[in-house]
C-alpha cells in the first residue's frame, strides 16, 4: 500500500499544476480582453466563452493528462521514497 502513494502523489502534484494554470488561463484571459478593449467591463462573461476554452477545448483534456503524466515523473523519478 505505502509502495504505491508515489502515484498518488504524482497524481495530486499533476493536478495541483493543472488547476494552477487553468485559473491562470482564464484569469489572463480576461483581464487581457478587458485591456484589448474587446470586452465592456461591467458586463458579464458569458460561461460558454469559458466553457469553449476549457472542457469544449480537446486541447484541455490533453493538458490535463499531459499534466499527471509529469506529476508521476516527478515524483516516480526520486531515488529514495519519501516518507
């Protein structure tokens, strides 16, 4: 059981980057079309423009597994278990 916390931990450490720069994303996202003046402050995003960047994008999906997979590297990559 304690063998195999290394992929969980990678897992955890995979997805922990991935909501980073998810939030990251759309957070620049935003402010950057504010500040291109394409998008009126004071008026709301609409979710489908959030959706069409993030879960409608197959790029997400990708960048989500791209993100565990190094998540496991890292972590699988040590020489001597953590305890």
């Amino acid at each position: 059981m304690l063998a195999a916390m290394w992929i969980l931990k990678g897992v955890f450490l995979g997805f922990g980057l991935f909501v980073g720069g998810l939030v990251l994303m759309v957070v620049v996202g935003i402010v950057g079309a504010i500040v291109k003046g394409s998008v009126q402050t004071g008026h709301a995003t609409a979710l489908s423009a959030i959706f069409a960047a993030t879960i409608w994008n197959p790029f997400f999906y990708l960048a989500l597994l791209g993100c565990i997979l190094i998540g496991v590297s890292i972590v699988g990559s040590r020489g001597t278990p953590v305890p």
